[in-house]
C-alpha cells in the first residue's frame, strides 16, 4: 500500500479492488489507509503529507467496545481551551465511526498528537457546546460540514482532556 502521499481515501474508493457492496472489503481497505498514516505519522514527528498535509492531526487509541483490543485511528483535530476536539463524521456516512463507539465503552484513551502521547478522557457535551464546537470545527475545516450535510444523523462532538 502507498504512502498517504501517494493515496487518499478517494483513491481507495476508485480502485478496482473496492466493491461497495462488500463492507469488510472496504473497511480491509481503510484499516490499510490508517496504517500508512499511522506509520507516517510516527515516522515525521506527528506531521502527514499529501492530501493530510497542514492538517492538525493525532492519533486516537481506544479500547475496543466488543474485542477489548487496542485500536489506533488517525483524527483531524482542533484545540478549544485545553481540550482536545475530534468529530466522529465518517465522512457523512449514516452510521458511526467504530471508534466513537469504543469511546462510549471506554472513554479513557490514549492520544498521540506530534511527538508527544497522553492519556485522556473523552466526553460528549450537551447540545448547545457540541453545536458551538462543531461550529468552529467547520470554521477550520469546512469539509465537515459537508459530511453533515451528507447524513440525517447529527454528527457527534467529542472532547478530549489530559488526565
């Protein structure tokens, strides 16, 4: 599998190997996306190329809400404060990202933001903060609210803080 420098996920989708109506195929596929970002990543001090280049990003691991395995996701990401701030968008899609669901199992995480790791606890907030974070979020990165735009659901706000 390429570099993330050489691969985005719209390159993932258009390829021959992608069916979209084969889910475990297109999960194998980004399961093998956010390995070479995560390799990337620890490998440039916390920074990605290609289409992720200038992006805030880190590196959130949770535990598993069925397995209780480690899992390790790439997150764009914006500072409110002190907090740490994640959407769990999947791109618009209808369902939640499987990550956001081990969050609510387990909300103590590990962070990986440049060169530095961290354990944290994550949160969802009431309404009118997640409306007022998602907000700025977009403000930052407008490709959000075009995810929303995508999905009926309301695409949750996570907070992240140092423990």
């Amino acid at each position: 599998m390429s570099s993330s420098n050489d691969l985005n996920d719209r390159d993932v989708i258009a390829s021959s190997s992608y069916d979209p109506n084969n889910r475990n195929a297109f999960k194998k596929l980004v399961n093998e996306l956010n390995a070479s970002i995560i390799e990337e990543f620890r490998s440039n001090d916390g920074k990605v190329g290609g289409p992720f280049a200038g992006q805030n990003m880190l590196l959130l691991e949770t535990i598993g809400a069925k397995s209780h395995q480690p899992r390790i996701n790439p997150l764009d990401y914006m500072k409110d404060g002190d907090a740490i701030v994640v959407i769990a968008s999947k791109r618009g899609s209808h369902t939640n990202p499987d990550w956001y669901h081990n969050i609510l199992a387990h909300p103590e995480v590990w962070l990986e933001v440049g060169t530095e790791r961290f354990k944290a606890h994550a949160t969802i907030p009431e309404r009118q903060e997640r409306d007022r974070l998602f907000d700025n979020f977009v403000k930052q990165a407008p490709v959000f609210g075009e995810h929303q735009k995508n999905t009926s659901r309301i695409l949750p706000v996570i907070v992240l803080k140092r423990v």
